[in-house]
C-alpha cells in the first residue's frame, strides 16, 4: 500500500491549490440571475464564492455592488430602499450608495458626517448574454478585466461537423433553471464531466425514451483522449473529453455481471468539456443539435448554485414557439430534473466523504484510470486559475 499512497501523494502535490480552493476561484465570470429574474425596479442579492453581491435594475442597467452595508455590515437586499433612481440606501441607518461606483454619497440623517465622500463599497462589472446575467467576482478594479468569452466554453468553429449552439452564437435561446445543491463545488464540476459514472445514469428517462446505448464506462487509452484549451493564455482554459476520437475504450459490456446498455442509438456529436471557472458544456446534448452549459457555482464551502441550461438556436417565431414547447414538456422534466437530479444527488452523497474542511475524501479517495480527467481538470486549475477565493467567513466590506 506504501506504493499507492506515494503515488497519490505525488499527485496530489501537482494540485495543491485546488485542494485549497474550497471557495472557489476569485476573478472570473461568473452567472447571478436569468435576466427575466431582475426587472427596471428589482433589487436581489446572490452569493458568489462566499461574496454578498446586490444586484439592481434601472432604466440606466444593471449594478452590482458589495451587499453589506459599511456601517453596521447588514444585508441590504433583504430590504431595498432607493430614494433616487442612481442610488440604493441602506434599510437600517440609512448609508446612502451610489450604484454606478459604490461612493458614500450621503447618510440620510447625518449628512455632513465626515465619512461622506470618503468611503465606498466595491462594485462589479456585469455583462448580459444569451439571457444570463453574468458578474466579473474578484479584486477590486481587477485589470484588464478578462472577456466573457475566456470565461466560457469554447466557441467551435462554424463548419465542425457535429457543431452544436453556443452562447454567443446568433438567435441562440437559452431556457433553464438554477437552485442550490449542497456540496462543495469541485465535486459538482467533478460530477458534471465525470467518464466514469454513466452506470448512475443507465435508467434515466432521456437514455430510455431516445432508446440511446449509453457505455457503461468511457476509459481513456492515451493522453489524446482529453484535449486541453487554453494552455498559451488564449481563450478559455478547459478540458475535453474526445469521446469519439478512438483514443476512448466505449465499454459497451461486463461480463462478470452480464450487463449491456439498454438502448442501441447513439447520440453522434455528443462530447463534454469543462472550462475555468467550472462551466461545463454538453454538445448535442439532451439531443442532436442542442447544447447544455451548467455552471457549478460557489456559494460557501459547503453549496454551489447549479445552473443548468439548454441552448437552440431559433430563426424564426415558429422555431422558438417549438423550442420552448420542447424544453418545457421534454427536456425540462426528463433532462434538467430527472437525470440532473440524479447528479445532485451524487454530489450531495459524496460532500458527506469530502466535506470541505476537515473531511478524509481529498486524501482517502482511490482514483482509478477512468478518473485521468479529474485529475487532469485540478491540474489544470492549480495552473492557470486567476486567484483562490479565501473563505469568506463574515470578512469586513472595507476595501484595502
Ligand atoms: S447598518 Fe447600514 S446604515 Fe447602519
Ligand atoms: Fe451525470
């Protein structure tokens, strides 16, 4: 046993910091709300890599700032209070903000108090695509503020064969959910790509209805089965499982117990990758021509928010009048629920194993060789990640 435990503690080393970044991962785009979730008017509070962010609409667009107040640190999204259409005061003594920069601008019952003029909240630079809200969460004026895009899947070229919708594709619609699971994030993302468990999903109503023969097992044979993005600092940073490239042993039977996939279709062009800061994308997936994105993201050590959503691509009103019709009755119950709770449930099973701090899971598990993408992906991440969130226990809003 002395051997395997070397050979776990040597890779273990090559990913250290993952195995810290029980927060998540600081200066990276992440989603906050569907923009049918914040109208002109609406105020909302999200948590994002254990940062408090309030999030509202004016005619003007949308702000984010830090959602906790100077003064006595409370919540103020609980209780939204705006007096004037660029400024959000606070429920409690009435800390008055400037939404576009964060500046004190007043306290409403001690306007000349000193502090006016001379403190602020951090803001957050926000971008809305493919009907997502998404929020830049890191340092303070974090320069140059990456891309969107670098934060995304990568784009596939126009005339790959097997291209599927990606966000920032023309017409695309994206339709879905998001609600919190309650496992540390690496283990969703870990979940979200993982070759190893299509045994967990064998009986799935999208695998039996479409008559699909889902492997039992995908085993990498030669480091060519896992493509990597973004090594040269281009793009986005991710990993890809080339399914379908013969660099893949497809088990399609064990003999010790008899067993086969059910189904006998394929899925051609189905494929997964996963992209810093833990975004995965499903190509043709829950059918040819579709793509699911979910994003696993950090609440607190202990939850991430999953997001899971499907893209088309609608030309025309009848198109989107199907798509919709489509992912309510289909996809929506058999897809983002059915089989996607089935992975909720997976990570909520393993937290109890890893359970951030102080759990045995990081140096107990016996990783197998369907596991080289994990490993791969906390390589990764060790590598080229922007920042480690360090937790964020109730720190001071004050910047520094
Ligand atoms: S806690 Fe916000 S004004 Fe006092
Ligand atoms: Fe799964």
């Amino acid at each position: 046993m002395a051997t395997s435990n070397a050979r776990h503690d040597a890779a273990r080393r090559q990913y250290e910091p993952y195995l810290k970044a029980s927060w998540g991962m600081k200066n990276y785009w992440y989603p906050a709300l569907f923009i049918h979730e914040l109208a002109v008017g609406d105020t909302k509070g999200v948590t994002i890599a254990g940062v408090p962010i309030l999030l509202r609409r004016t005619a003007a667009g949308v702000f984010a700032l830090r959602d906790q107040c100077l003064h006595r640190g409370v919540t103020m999204s609980v209780r939204p209070k705006c007096f004037s259409e660029d400024t959000i005061s606070c429920w409690y003594h009435g800390f008055t903000y400037d939404l576009a920069s964060g500046a004190l601008k007043t306290i409403i019952g001690a306007p000349n108090d000193p502090l006016v003029g001379n403190a602020r909240l951090q803001t957050y630079p926000i971008c809305e695509l493919a009907g997502i809200i998404f929020v830049f969460v890191g340092d303070d004026n974090y320069a140059p503020l990456p891309d969107l895009a670098d934060d995304l899947p990568v784009r596939l070229p126009d005339d790959y064969e097997f291209r599927s919708p990606h966000p920032m594709d023309e017409n695309v619609v994206v339709l879905g959910i998001h609600r919190t699971g309650n496992s540390n994030w690496r283990l969703a993302v870990e979940n979200g790509f993982d070759p190893g468990h299509q045994i967990m999903h064998r009986d799935a109503q999208v695998i039996l209805s479409q008559n699909l023969a889902f492997p039992l097992g995908l085993n990498p044979t030669s480091p060519e089965a896992i493509t990597v993005y973004g090594e040269d600092g281009a793009g986005p940073v991710g990993i890809m499982n080339e399914w379908h490239s013969g660099h893949y042993d497809l088990v399609m039977h064990n003999e010790e117990l008899d067993l086969h996939p059910f189904g006998t279709g394929s899925v051609l062009g189905l494929r997964t990758s996963m992209y810093l800061p833990g975004v995965l994308m499903v190509e043709n997936w829950p059918r040819r021509g579709l793509t699911q994105l979910e994003w696993y993201v950090p609440v607190d050590g202990n939850r991430h928010e999953y997001w899971e959503v499907i893209l088309g691509v609608c030309n025309t009103e009848a198109e989107l009048k199907k798509f919709k019709y489509e992912y309510e009755h289909l996809w929506l119950p058999i897809a983002l629920h059915d089989f996607n709770d089935d992975d909720l449930f997976a990570r909520e099973q393993m937290e109890r194993f890893y359970s951030v701090d102080g759990g045995v899971g990081w140096d107990d598990e016996q990783l197998c060789g369907m596991d080289a993408v994990i490993t791969g992906w906390r390589k990764l991440v060790s590598r080229h990640n922007r920042g480690i969130q360090t937790p964020q226990t109730h720190p001071s809003p004050r910047l520094r």
